[in-house]
C-alpha cells in the first residue's frame, strides 16, 4: 500500500507541475463542505491512506504533509507510516498552520492550489489574504482527481425518500418561510445552501448516499420567487417529485448549479453563510451575495416538541439494544468464547438493528481494547482486529439513526478485575461529567465557558484530553451538528433550550488505554430570577455506567448521589422493555453505589 500511495503522490505533482504550482491544499471534504463524505469524495484516503474523519493533506514540489487534530495523532501516525508523508499534530504550540508553512517554504511568485469548491468563503479569503501578503498566489480551479483516481467510485445515487412530519415535528413549507424571513432580515433575498444536513432539514428529506449520514447529494437554492433543488434526476421518485412541489421547490440537474447561479440576476442579492458555502459558490454569484450567518443552523439545532419526544423514545429503544449488547458480551467472555473488537461492533449493530425505526448507524462503532481504546477515533479492521480478554478495558463508542431520533454513547467497560489506576482513571472522568450534567448556568452562556468543568478533576493531576467535551447532536441527521459545542476554543452559540449536546470527557493513556464516558444531553429552563433566565442538562442517554470502575474513595456524596439517581433511572426506563433475566442483569448493573 505504500507504494500506491508513493505513486500516487507522484502522479500530483505531476499535474501541479504542469498546472505551474508549487503546492495544492487537499481538505478531507466534499463540495458540500461536509465532516462524513461518500467514497468519490474520499481523496485524502486515496491519496495518503488516512481514514480519519478529520484531516487536511498538503502536497509540495518536494514534501507531503498531512494535518490532524488530537483525535488522530495515534492513528494518523501509524497510516502515513512509510509513505513519506509527514504528520503535523494540528493544535500544539510547535506546530505551524498550514499557511504558516506554506509562506516559509515557498517563494514569492510561486502560487498553490485549491479546488474552491472543497473550501468555505472564509476560509478561501483568509488563505488568500495571507499568501497574498507574502507574495503567493491562490489558484481555486485545481481539480486533477479524476485523472489520477482512474477507479474512483460515481457520485451516490440513492432514492430520497421523505422524512414523515409526524417525526419531523414542521411541515417544509414552514420551514422555508422561517428561513427566508431570517435571509431577508440579513438583507438579502434568497438563500442558497451547499450543506447536506441543511437540506435534509429544511425540505424533511432523507437519503443515504453518505455512510451513516441520511443525507442527499444535492444543492438547494430558497427563494421566494421560487426554490429550486439540484439534484442527480435518478434520486428522484415520483412521488418525491410531487411532495417537493407542494412545497414550492423545483428540481434541476446536480451539475446546473453553478451555471444557475451565474445566471441569477446582479440584484438579486443570495444569502450565503460564509463557513458553511465554498469559495466557488462566492465566484458564480459575482459578489452578489451577503457573506452572513446560516437561517437553518439554530432552528435545526433547537429541536421542536415532536422532535425531543422522539429523541426521547429513540433512547429508550436505544438503551435497551445497548443493555442487550453488552449483556452479550459480557456472557461471552465470561465462557471462554473468542471475542473481538470487530465481533463487539457486530454485536452492536445486531441489537440495533432489531429496533423499531432503526435506519442505520449513526457512525462506525469505535472499539478499542486496551491500547486502542487510546486511539480517540479508532476503528478496527481485519488487521488490528484485537480479542477481547480479561485484564483491560474496552471503549464502545457507538450510536444509530432512527426515523424519531440520533444516539451517540460512550461506555467504557472493565473486562476482567480492573487496577486501581484504571478505576481512579475512570472516576476522574466521571467527575468531570457530572459536573457537566448538573451545570446550572445563565442564558447566553456558551460550551466554551462551561468546558473546564469537565477538565479539572484531571487537571489537578496533571492529565487531560486535546477533544473537545461535547458536539451537537441531529435529529435523524448528522451525528455532529453545530452551531454549538462544549470545548475549549469557543464556538460563540449559546446554549439554548432544545439543544441535544454530547457530554463527554475522556482520558487517554498511549499504549495502555482509554477511558471516554458519554451521555448525551438536552438543555433545558432551570429557572428565572431577578438575574435573568438559567437554563441546565436534562440526561437523555439510558445506559449503566460500569459500577466496577468507579472509586466512591474520591468522590463527593453529592456525585454519587447522581450516580445512583441516573441508575434508577435507567432501570425505570428500560425495564419495561426487558424480560426476566435482562430485569436482573439490569437491576445488579444499576445497584447503588456507596462508600
């Protein structure tokens, strides 16, 4: 494979040589400026052999380098191993951006290369600006894929399918009218949308042409004069068809788009949210467009009444798969039975899979025995496939898209007697999230400022972790959304009633293990006083907590007080939904905890 990839790398700068560049900037995204792509879309996988969710590659004349955040230090590292590419730990203080390389390693004159339509407006204007500055050029029409990648897989084309209103909660034409209201409101007349998950919202559509993303592969331009849809013709039925008429949208190639916008009168003035639209997409409009904020990123994110009724009914069903699976394993190992991190992830799927609405995992499960529960987002294949045996711990990360609902979890569990180390490890990480869970905080407070809660019972041993504490969390969407987050570079969106957000802290020791425990959780009105309105977490994801990690010695009564209220919980919830013998396993997992 290293080979391939050297050649590969080879065959680029062959077309940057004729292109007259020096350097081109490869992002891990789409033309839709998406986190989960389809296959054609996976060029930085093709190319350095990084599967990661997150990762950006630069090429030179001379060097290859791949940027990665925390996430993939571990993993990228052992990827790009023998394939000349070098890897830039993203985030630490001896590390340059990617601009900051790029101006000391070029010269003036020289010029880099881009696909615009694989990077924002901002983004695009502050690259520029800054090569600018020292000389360099920016070419935004560097697209040679197709002619190294003889192989590379079609754009999808899988049926869209409509995302029933008694689930969705607000009927697409509501939606498009809030939408266009917000867009006149920042001056601007129409609205035009390259986000995948922005146009599953707003037209209660669905698809799967990303893996664990239902989206569908399309462009959506709002206007009150009349929307259109670009789309491939052959994800079309005709009873789609007829459904996005009522809701006042045509539909038109998926390639017409740019020539579309090109086209629009200069007075019509389109609303384009600059972190969410490519640089491209600025170019066709000509500079009639006002760079402003997404209309459709805080009403998707604030979910409505029959939405968080659906959330709520997803995790219930949800925590009874959860349960079940992890029942199966533990019986398994207990007998003796081979057992592997791929088996842990089949056994997953197979509980979920069994439960009403279920339409597919909301990302690939993540399990990681002993030093690969340290790899933050690992995913384990044929050859790092590792069996499962007393003496460590395991991390499940997994989670499913339901018509009513998303689920994201983080157990970690101890497989055999845990070490001391492991269970103080583990209670330092539940510390810090059920400080998270029992904040109580005024409106307008943003994740960024409630982050550290969840950091400093590590911190005050010297430990941490580089991910952020919480993302957001769709709706039968992406299983991360914005605008909001829980992390230590601020976001500046508030947490606001309706938000379904990620809680989960974590801890992570190279070459021994990893230790990540997650609910997700709703915020809610607490109270209103002379001060104003304060707003708290309302705990959504049912599932035990492994009562063998936990170190009652280092925790306060008021914590595992919490501990024992959210057990009881859990049992209430689910064991309604249980037979006679998952009753019992339950009832010991969710047993009060004391000193």
């Amino acid at each position: 494979m290293q080979n391939q990839i050297i050649e590969r790398i080879v065959a680029l700068r062959k077309e940057m040589s004729e292109a007259g560049l020096r350097a081109v900037i490869l992002p891990r995204t789409d033309a839709h400026l998406s986190e989960y792509i389809s296959d054609h879309w996976h060029i930085v996988r093709y190319l350095s052999g990084f599967t990661g969710s997150a990762g950006t590659l630069v090429v030179t004349d001379k060097e290859a380098l791949l940027w990665v955040d925390s996430r993939y230090f571990l993993q990228g590292a052992q990827q790009i191993e023998g394939t000349g590419i070098e890897l830039m730990k993203e985030g630490l203080p001896d590390t340059p951006s990617i601009s900051e390389y790029l101006i000391e390693h070029l010269s003036k004159g020289d010029t880099v290369g881009i696909n615009g339509l694989q990077m924002s407006i901002d983004e695009t204007v502050s690259l520029r600006k800054r090569l600018n500055s020292a000389g360099i050029g920016l070419n935004v029409d560097f697209d040679p894929i197709d002619r190294i990648w003889n192989d590379r897989p079609s754009l999808p084309s899988n049926k869209i399918f409509i995302h029933d209103e008694k689930y969705a909660g607000e009927s697409a034409t509501s939606k498009i009218n809030r939408v266009l209201a917000d867009a006149a409101a920042q001056g601007a007349k129409s609205y035009f949308t390259s986000a995948l998950d922005e146009i599953a919202w707003v037209l209660n559509i669905r698809s799967n042409d990303v893996p664990c993303n239902p989206v569908a592969t399309s462009f959506l331009y709002l206007s009150p004069s009349g929307s259109t849809l670009f789309v491939d013709e052959a994800k079309l039925t005709p009873e789609v068809i007829e459904y996005l008429k009522k809701s006042g949208v045509d539909v038109a190639p998926y390639s017409s788009v740019l020539p579309f916008l090109k086209a629009l009168p200069e007075n019509e003035m389109v609303l384009l949210a600059g972190s969410r639209a490519s640089g491209a997409i600025a170019s066709a409009l000509e500079g009639h467009y006002v760079n402003g904020s997404s209309p459709i990123a805080m009403p998707k994110a604030v979910k409505n009444d029959v939405q968080i009724e659906g959330i709520h009914q997803a995790h219930i069903r949800d925590g009874v798969a959860m349960v079940r699976s992890l029942m199966e394993i533990q019986q398994t190992v207990a007998e003796g039975k081979r057992l592997t991190e791929m088996g842990v992830a089949d056994i997953l799927l197979k509980h979920r899979s069994a439960t009403a609405l279920y339409f597919d995992l909301s990302f690939e499960s993540i399990c990681g025995f002993g030093p690969h529960g340290a790899i933050v987002h690992y995913t384990a294949n044929k050859d790092s496939d590792a069996e499962i045996h007393p003496g460590n711990l395991l991390l499940i990360d997994s989670g499913a898209n339901y018509l009513d609902g998303t689920t994201d979890i983080t157990r970690t569990i101890a497989i055999g007697n845990p070490t001391a180390d492991m269970r103080h490890d583990f209670t330092l990480v539940m510390k810090g999230h059920i400080a998270i869970a029992t904040s109580i905080f005024p409106e307008g407070t943003r994740g960024a400022q409630l982050d550290a809660l969840a950091r400093m019972p590590l911190w005050k041993e010297g430990k941490s972790y580089l991910h952020g504490t919480g993302h957001g969390v769709g709706h039968f969407l992406n299983v991360h959304e914005g605008p909001q987050s829980i992390r230590l570079n601020d976001t500046l969106a508030p947490l606001t009633p309706g938000m379904l957000t990620s809680n989960e802290p974590g801890v992570y020791l190279s070459d021994r293990y990893g230790i990540r425990c997650e609910n997700l959780v709703l915020t809610i009105p607490y109270e209103e006083t002379e001060f104003g309105k304060f707003y708290a977490f309302e705990t959504i994801t049912l599932c035990p907590f492994d009562r063998e990690l936990f170190d009652t010695s280092i925790m306060s009564d008021s914590e595992i007080e919490w501990v024992n209220n959210y057990h009881r919980m859990v049992y209430d919830r689910l064991s309604p939904l249980m037979d006679e013998t998952e009753r019992t396993w339950l009832a010991n997992a969710t047993a009060p905890l004391s000193k």
